[in-house]
C-alpha cells in the first residue's frame, strides 16, 4: 500500500491512502495508543463493504512527516456480506480498553431500514486481534459512535432516512417505519450484549421524507448527552440535549451553519469540545464540500474560537476524529476527486489552545443554550412592538406576470390587455411583479396613464445573459411613494472559489442567474420610510430556495434599521418547504395569512398558480406565491387570492395576483 505524504496549513501534517473508491467510517485510539481506522469501499452503492486497519502506536505529526503504514498490508476485518451492502463503521474504545465496532448492513445501497451490528475486539493490542460474533443492535444507519455514560450505559444514534435516500428498487420498502424515519437512540446497559429501543424519533428540519441527518452524539459539561444533526436542506446542522441518557430528547435546534457530507464533534478529555467541518462556522454556503475547519468550545458549544484550516482540499467530506494520548488529536476524512476518492489523516495540535487563538470570524452561533439572548439582541430593532398605527392603508399585491415564450403560455399581445384591466380593478398601491421584463413594466405603468413607476434589481437580467432570471420589478404608485433606495441582493457564489467543481457555479446550484429586488420607499400619506423585498425563487432546486431564505432573512437584520419590510414573491415553494419554514419561523417576518384569521382570508384554498386554466376548485390551500411582512410593525387586515382574473376565456397569466390590505405602525 502506497502512503503519499501531504502538509497541510497550520501545523498539521497528512497521509493519503487511496483507491477508486473509498471514505472513512471510523476513528479510535487504544490503550496503548495504536491508531484503528475503518474505511467503507464503494461507498453508497449496492457492493458497499467494510475494512478495519491497525497502525502501531506512536502515531504524530512527526511520524507523519516519515510516512506511516498499517500494521499489516491487509486489514484486521473485513466485512464482505453476500448480497448485502455496509453503511458506516463506527469505532468506539470504551473504559475497559475494548474496541467497538457499530455497521450497517442493508440491501441494496439502502433498503429502508438497515440492520445496525456490533462486534467487539477485547484485547486490541493482541496479535492477531480477535472479533467477537456480531451482536445486532436495532434498525437505522450508523453514522458516528456510541457513549458511555459514567455508569457504563452505551448509548448509540442511528438514522432511520426516507425515501429520498432508498435504492430505486425498495422505495416502497418498509411503510410500516414511515412515522420513525429521522434519528433513533438504542441503548445498552450489560456492555453491549443487549440493545433496547429508546423508543424516540428525532427530527430536524429536511425533505419531508427524512434524508441525511447523521446523528452525533458528545457529552455536555453537565453531564447532559447532546446530539448533532445535519440537515441535508436546511442552512444549519441541529442540536438536541437529553438529561435522562438518552430516552428523551428536547426539540431540535439550530447549532452551527453549513455542514456538507457529515462533521465530527467531541468532548476531548480536557472538557473543551471540538468541531471539524467544512465551510467556515460563519460562512453560509451549500456547494460544494470545500476545506476542513477544527474549533474548540469551552462551554459545550455555546461558543466557540479557533478557526485553524485543517485542509484545503476542495471537496474534503466525512470528517472523524480521535485524540491521542499526547492530546494531540488525529483527524480523517474523504478527499473526492474526479474518477478516484482517497482517505488523508492529519494531526492537530489541540493541546496547546495557542494554535486555536480566538478570531473574530468564530462568531457565537445559534445554539441550544445561548441562542434566545443572543437573537434577540441580534433583531431587537425589528422586533419592536408598534403602537401607533396609521390611519391610511396600504393595497399591495405579488403577481407572477408569466414571461413571453416560457411554460408555452399565450403571447404577451395577446393578454397585455387583460394584465391592464386586473391593475385597474384592483387599484394596488403597491405591486411586487414576476417574470415581468423591462418592457411589461413600460407598458403597464404607461396604460396606468403614468400612475406608477417601477424599479428593478439589476442589469445583469437584461439581454441574454439573464438566462431567464428576469427583473423582478417592484410598480409602486409615484403619488403616493418616494423611491429612497435600491438595488439587488444577489444569491451567486463566487465562481473564483469554486472552479472546476461539480456543481453549477450560480445561485446554489441553479445554472440561471437569480437575485431579488429591494428598495427602500417613504409612504407620503402616513409619512413613513419601509423597505420592500420582491424576489423569484428557482424551481425544483430546494437547496437553492433554502439558501436565498436564509440570505434573505439576515440581510433583512443588516440593512432595514428596524424599518417595517414586506416581502413579495412567487417562491415556488409551498407551505411544506423549508424555504417558507425558514422564513416564517422568525419572530420579525411572517407569512401575512397567518397573522389573521382564516375568515379574513378570501380563497385561501385555491392554489396561487392556474396554468391558465379556466376551470379552478378548491384544493389543500397550499401556494408557490406568498406575501410576508414584519408583524411587529405592519397590522394586516385582510388577505385575497384572486381567482376571477378570466378575460377572454383565459387567465392573465399562469399566476393569481395576491393582494393584502395592511396597516404601517410608528
């Protein structure tokens, strides 16, 4: 076996061990401070298999540096079932100094269900070292290792994932486990001999179907077990805690932003926590995988400082981690390539805290234990309660204006004038248009007889490059509105950065460019500065539409001054997505339906998009069209889906307009 040796930034030194196919599952040290690693082959597929490799006992950035072999040239287990397939191969040394090894076996690249096992090597520093039979577990997907609590319980997460995450041949496989599918917690008080279902099912904000949440658990300064969840479309992997080892477990919340494949999180045995994962704590960012970072925690994730830059590989995934008994900790991880992966090992010197100096770019983060203070500090100016209102209402609408030679619509001659009869009938002070080109906002304003201006986000969309973004237009009423400010807020990702990488290189993954209008007006009737966010979200690409909710939501913190904002858009998310989640689980923006009573609210059972169709019934209230605004400083008083905009046996567009009555207060 060929070890290439690599440096990397920071004092860290690393091997590769490579073949076409390969990630690392798992990482632990023994007592007499050999290093045990498992690596999965084939990973993700129908032929998934297992390997477990040894290397002696003096491990270091030093030895490193000299290159470092397994003490063998063939691993000390290997698991190769018949017509099964492994996921994971968690490795975990307990008290007594015995190695645990957890897998799973599944059919196919994952049947559903999956069957968790366990072997154990009772003496690892005996050659030849020794497994015991497999002992089965429960059901799920290993996807880190246990603990073991001070009274020598062992508490074990899997991941029980949906359909999403099936091998084609059994996504009906298993419906009896659809009301289970998130993460669960098996138990073990006789060391391993028996297992119990904990009985909970953990969820964290993803597909509907429950995909990759990787469950981590750590220890907290308090004796409390915490687990870490990534959420394969949401901005945050989550935490939950449990004060009675594991058998239940507070509701999921968010903890750090922007893991990708996987993170590592454990207590060392100094108390401090550590977090290697990719992208910077700070960074919100979806694609791709990019470099590994290491930070410490001295208050079990509250906070945290460090920032050292464990590689700068760019599509480094699977991180795990063990420490030596030196303190220094030893970190592994997947190097993907095209055509080939590889599994590099670095040393950290996480003894010595200089090496992890406090930076400003380790900001405190959203977390279980301190993240209500420091939110509601962070939007206190927007959170504001009014109690002045104004006198005269503001009419606003969002409307999707379908853009000529998209979805096969009527030509835009064809329907302008029935675009100019819903402006007249409806009267809007205020319009947050979509798929409008610079040209039907000219026209509309000019058959207004110059009521109304408009404002637009950026050139970027004129011309052919736009690539169908369109300008996202904002028509506002001239008398009555005083246009401050404006411009875009862009959602694409630095092409610099991420050359050469698989995936599209705008707007988190969609190949069309995409931003949203915003503009600050002064409302002359009730003298009064707003902000107003118009923006069009991709189609089919969840991610995207997640990542410009959560740009959207702390952009709103950073630039509107605690002035009342409204939001228009065709998100083409509905109800049920993250995106819209995202969004009205906020105390300072809310989805204006939901801030009054459903008898206030005319239609809400017809979906906002039509196709056209001239023939529309009631259906599951869901819409790909919403308005929000700031309940803290707007009073909605009613809210309408028009769906009598029918003129010549046709629809205006393939949208219904949205229109809402509300009040600013001072």
């Amino acid at each position: 076996m060929v070890l290439n040796i690599l440096f990397s930034a920071l004092l860290t030194a690393a091997f590769s061990l490579s073949t076409t196919s390969v990630n690392p599952a798992g990482l632990a040290v023994g007592t007499d401070g050999s290093v045990w690693m498992s690596t999965t082959n084939n990973t993700n597929t129908a032929s998934a298999t297992l390997d477990v490799w040894r290397y002696d006992a003096g491990v270091s950035a030093s030895s490193l540096q000299d290159g470092i072999r397994p003490s063998t040239e063939r691993p000390v287990l290997s698991i190769r079932p018949d017509g099964q397939a492994v996921i994971g191969g968690s490795l975990y040394r307990d008290r007594s100094g015995r190695l645990l090894l957890f897998y799973t076996l599944t059919k196919g690249s994952y049947d559903g269900e999956g069957q968790v096992w366990m072997r154990v090597c009772e003496q690892p520093a005996a050659a030849p070292a020794n497994w015991s039979s497999p002992v089965r577990v429960g059901i799920g997907c290993v996807c880190g290792a246990p603990l073991e609590l001070s009274d020598g319980t062992l508490v074990l997460a899997t991941a029980l994932w949906g359909p999403y995450c099936m091998d084609p041949d059994y996504k009906t496989a298993h419906p009896e486990l659809d009301a289970r599918r998130g993460s669960l917690v098996f138990r073990s008080t006789d060391g391993g001999k028996n297992w119990k279902d904990s009985g909970v099912r953990i969820m964290v904000p993803e597909r509907r179907d429950a995909a990759y949440n990787n469950p981590k658990l750590y220890l907290m300064p308090d004796g409390r077990l915490a687990m870490v969840l990534r959420s394969c479309d949401s901005g945050y992997a989550y935490r939950c805690v449990s004060a009675d080892q594991g058998l239940s477990w507070s509701i999921p919340t968010p903890f750090i932003l922007n893991p990708d494949r996987d993170l590592a999180v454990r207590t060392l045995s100094d108390g401090r926590l550590l977090l290697v994962k990719n992208f910077r704590l700070d960074y919100v960012q979806y694609y791709p995988a990019r470099e590994l970072f290491a930070y410490l925690s001295d208050d079990g994730g509250t906070s945290w400082y460090g920032y050292q830059r464990v590689t700068t590989d760019d599509y480094a995934i699977f991180p795990m981690t063990a420490e030596l008994p030196s303190g220094e900790v030893l970190v592994a991880w997947g190097h993907q390539q095209p055509g080939s992966s590889e599994v590099k090992l670095a040393v950290l010197p996480a003894a010595r805290p200089e090496h992890f100096k406090k930076a400003a770019a380790a900001a405190v983060l959203f977390t279980a234990d301190g993240a209500a203070a420091a939110f509601e500090k962070h939007c206190a100016s927007q959170m504001q309660p009014r109690t002045n209102w104004c006198k005269t209402p503001v009419r606003l609408a969002t409307w999707n204006i379908q853009r000529e030679g998209w979805g096969g619509g009527p030509k835009w001659v064809d329907r302008r004038e029935n675009v100019f009869a819903e402006f007249r009938e409806h009267d809007w002070d205020l319009v947050g248009s979509q798929e409008a080109s610079t040209g039907y906002a000219e026209e509309i304003c000019k058959a207004m007889n110059d009521e109304y201006a408009w404002v637009a986000n950026c050139p970027k969309f004129y011309g052919k490059a736009a690539r169908g973004g369109s300008e996202q237009p904002i028509i506002y009423r001239k008398s009555r509105f005083e246009l401050l400010a404006c411009g875009p807020l862009e959602y694409a990702i630095d092409r610099n950065r991420f050359q050469g990488t698989i995936m599209c290189a705008d707007s988190y993954g969609v190949d069309y460019y995409k931003a949203t209008t915003w503009a600050k007006f002064h409302d002359k009737a009730n003298d009064i500065d707003f902000y107003f966010y118009n923006l069009h979200m991709p189609v089919r690409a969840d991610a995207a539409q997640a990542a410009e909710a959560l740009i959207l939501r702390e952009d709103i913190l950073s630039r509107c001054e605690g002035l009342p904002v409204v939001i228009t858009g065709d998100f083409n998310s509905m109800e049920d997505s993250w995106a819209w989640h995202y969004l009205n689980e906020l105390p300072y923006i809310k989805d204006a339906k939901t801030l009054i009573p459903e008898s206030q609210c005319t239609n809400r059972l017809y979906g906002s998009w039509c196709g056209y169709s001239g023939q529309l019934k009631p259906g599951d209230g869901l819409h790909h069209d919403h308005v929000y605004c700031s309940p803290a400083s707007i009073r909605v008083l009613d809210w309408e889906l028009d769906i009598d905009t029918i003129h010549n046996g046709k629809h205006s567009s393939d949208h219904l307009p949205i229109t809402i009555n509300f009040l600013f207060g001072k």
